[in-house]
C-alpha cells in the first residue's frame, strides 16, 4: 500500500473511526452543494429530523439549470425556478452560505470555490458533482459523492468512504505552443483507459506538471474522474500559494505563514510508496480530439479513427458503437470534420486562462457560415474579468455568442442543447450518447483554443496551424 503520499497524510489528518466492514469515517472539510443535488438530501434531513451539523463548512451556488441568455426571475422553465427556489430556501433555513445569480460570487460550483479561496490544500472536499475532483489541483483530496451521502455530510460533516490506492502519473518535458492541459489528460486517459482509475487516486507529477497553472492544473484534476479515478491531485507549491493568497477565504497575515509550513508539509515525502507509476513525456502530445462516446475515446488530430485492429480485443464492441453513434468511419482523418455547435466554457475549460486561448484563436477570424458558438464563463468574476479585457467584444466581433455563467451546454440539463443529430467541438469533459441535450447528438472534446479553430473553419483543424499563421 501506499505510504507517505499526499493522499495518506490528508486520509490520516481526517479519520474520525475505524467502521464495521473495513470503511473509514472520514471528516470533510468542505462541502459544496448546489441546486441539482441537494434538494432530496435536505428532504431526507428533515425526514430525519436532523438540522445540517456544520452550516459554516458548507457553501451553495446554483449552476446546473440557470439559463445562460437570461437570468431574469423567474426563469421560463418551471423546474429550474423551483430548484433554485428550494435552494435558497434550504439555504436561509440552515444558515447556509449561498453564492446566488447577481452576488458576483456565482458561477460554476468547481470554478468559486478555487477563485474565492476556499479549496486549500490539506482539505477533504465533497460535492454531489462527479468533477469535484478538481479541487485536488490544490493539494486536496475531493470526491465526487451521491445524493444520500449529501445527506450525511449535511447531516455528520462526514463520509463512509474505503481507502484508495495511489498511482503516480509523472509527466516529464513540457507542453508544445498549441497544446494545452486538456490535451495532456485526454492522452493520459486515452492510454490509461475510462477504468484505469478504478480503486486509485492519482497524483499528477513531475516537471510538466509543475509548470502548470493552477487553472490548467484543475482541468487535468477534473477529468480524473473521466479515467475511473475517484479523485486526483498535484502536490501543493509556490504556484499553489501565489494563487491562494489575497483571495477572500484565504488566511491572512500571522496565519498565512503558518498556513504555508503547514501546507508545504503536505506534499508526498521524497521517499513516498505509490501502488502504481506510470510516465507520459508532454514534449511528444499533440492537440487531442475524442472521436468517439467516451472520453478514452480518443487521437492527435493529425491521426485518423483507430481502425478495429489497432483497437484491444475487449474495447471492439465499443469501437463498432461508436463508428455507427458518430458517423465517423476508421481509418479517415479526424481533422476536416464538419463543426455545427462550438462550445467554450464548463467545469473543465471555463476560467479566464481558457477564454484568452480561444480568444487568441477567435481575434480577426470570424465563425463560419450557418454555425452556432457560444462562450459561456464559468463563473460572474470569470465573466467581469473578460469583459475587462475586452475578451467579450472581440469574441462578438469574431460571431461567437457570448452568454451569462453556468454549466451550460456541458450537460444540458438547461435551454442550452443539440439539436438532432448536431456534431459539437466542446471544450467540456463528456461525450457520452445524448450528453449535450439530444438523444442523438455527438460531441468531439478539445481545448477551447481547439473548439475556437473549429469555430472559424467550420471543421476540426489542428489549432497549431492558425497560432502560425
């Protein structure tokens, strides 16, 4: 088993018991919730007769169902307006701290935690999301967790949880100009696999990774989950504390210096154990498109469709599956796909650094004829920061809708959605069958900058060969 790990000494630091059947208690010190998961849990509360134990560790926003061209209330969808409603409802009832539309603090629940200072390394984190896992990128351990267990973190501010094991992913060299860290983890879990991860939690290491920021270090975290992951992290360092300092949860003063002995501590020992290692050299990626239904699904876009016998005996059926879903046949070039739908923005690729990429892309370019884009920020500080730059003008300029924050056209469980059998370059983290709002919609996963060529040929294109010209 592993030992001296990051991992280990979060998991250590927050054993409440030992418990009947092998599971551990575990204390969470954050828990975030929003308006999707949390309804059936403060119903199962009162049921219970139980009030939430900890209302100061636990925060709310509203993501999933706000629509992105209006947020005039009431919203015209009935549902959405009464999920929000109950949330605020919970909210003011158990004293719970809530991020709603207009405070300036709303936004995606993955994107204000990091950007208010509240994920800090050391923690464990919960949310009844499956991209909690992009808190690890500052040195947390996080999970996703299920509506009851929302219940019983409101209800204890604990978990019944097993141990993992930890695999090591060290990635050495560095990213080449035009790919970017969503490439970087759609090839780690293409090689990897969607259940590689299953029963680990990963750390991501080595020099490629420390040359992150902490923006591209919460997209490859976030998609851990994608690789069969539970959670996955970065040990905390000098670009972890430049980040966290000065934001509004952060400590301050005498407590800041403590904050950081006690932080750098943290980081896996010289001399850790890992269950598992494997190495990735980032000099050699290109950027990388799914071209399939899951997101081990996918290739360099200067590759073609993995034909049948390139593809492992056990992963065939899927193969077949995909090339009916997708229209895609094996063998042809990815690149040169036809494009309707451009989205930029989610959990995943929806902060500052992610718009200025594609923005770098969109400047002096304009969408092509008869397709729709749209860029959507992850969050209302994301939003006045790009508008601050002007980022929302020149995305305008180039024909791209630019929107209010939310989850969007990730999940579409919004007005945000395909249509029929629409193709979309999205910068988000699935694309599974009917992921984006048609049953039988088909998604391509890239890099905003990826998302934003596609938008302005009008087809998948290598974002190398426009940052040229």
């Amino acid at each position: 088993m592993s030992a001296g790990t990051l991992y280990d000494k979060v998991w250590d630091l927050h054993r409440v018991a030992e418990l009947p059947g092998g599971s551990t208690q575990l204390f969470i010190g954050l828990h975030l919730i929003h308006e999707v998961t949390s309804p059936q849990a403060f119903s199962g509360l009162k049921e219970l007769g139980l009030s939430v134990r900890h209302p100061e560790r636990t925060v709310a926003t509203v993501d999933h169902i706000v629509p992105t061209t209006s947020q005039a209330r009431p919203f015209a969808d009935p549902l959405a307006e009464a999920m929000l409603a109950t949330l605020e409802r919970n909210c003011a009832e158990h004293g719970i701290t809530l991020h709603g539309l207009g405070s300036g603090r709303q936004g995606i629940v993955h994107v204000i935690a990091p950007e208010l200072g509240l994920t800090q390394p050391g923690m464990t984190v919960a949310c009844g999301d499956s991209h909690t896992s992009t808190h690890g990128a500052f040195g947390a351990i996080a999970f996703g967790i299920g509506t009851s267990q929302v219940r019983d973190v409101l209800a204890s501010q604990s978990l019944a949880m097993g141990k993992l094991k930890v695999r090591r992913i060290w990635v050495e060299g560095s990213l080449q100009p035009g790919v970017y860290a969503k490439d970087l983890v759609l090839h780690i879990i293409r090689v990897l696999g969607v259940k590689g991860g299953v029963g680990y939690a990963y750390e991501f290491a080595g020099p490629a990774i420390e040359a992150l920021s902490m923006e591209e270090r919460m997209t490859i975290c976030n998609m851990a989950i994608e690789g069969g992951a539970r959670c996955g992290y970065v040990n905390p360092d000098a670009t972890t504390f430049a980040y966290l300092q000065g934001r509004p949860a952060a400590p301050s003063g005498e407590a800041w210096q403590r904050a950081l002995a006690w932080w750098t501590s943290l980081a896996s020992d010289d001399q850790a154990q890992f269950d598992d290692e494997v190495r990735f050299d980032a000099s050699l990626l290109a950027p990388t498109v799914t071209w399939g239904i899951t997101p081990g699904q996918g290739m360099a876009v200067d590759e073609t469709v993995p034909t049948l016998e390139q593809t492992p005996a056990d992963e065939r059926p899927l193969a077949e599956e995909a090339y009916r879903y997708m229209d895609l046949r094996a063998g042809e070039p990815i690149a040169g796909t036809p494009v309707d739908v451009c989205f930029i923005g989610s959990c995943t690729n929806g902060r500052i650094s992610d718009l200025r990429a594609a923005a770098a892309v969109a400047q002096g370019r304009q969408v092509a004829p008869g397709l729709r884009a749209f860029v959507v920020p992850g969050s209302e500080q994301v939003a006045a920061a790009a508008e601050a730059e002007g980022l929302d003008v020149l995305f305008r300029a180039a024909g791209f809708e630019w929107r209010e924050p939310g989850c969007s056209m990730c999940l579409a469980m919004n007005p945000d959605r395909l249509e029929g059998r629409q193709l979309s370059a999205s910068s988000s983290n699935r694309n599974f069958k009917g992921r984006q709002g048609s049953a039988t919609g088909r998604t391509l996963l890239m890099s905003p900058a990826m998302v934003a060529a596609a938008a302005v040929t009008g087809q998948v294109t290598d974002v190398r060969k426009l940052l040229q010209s």
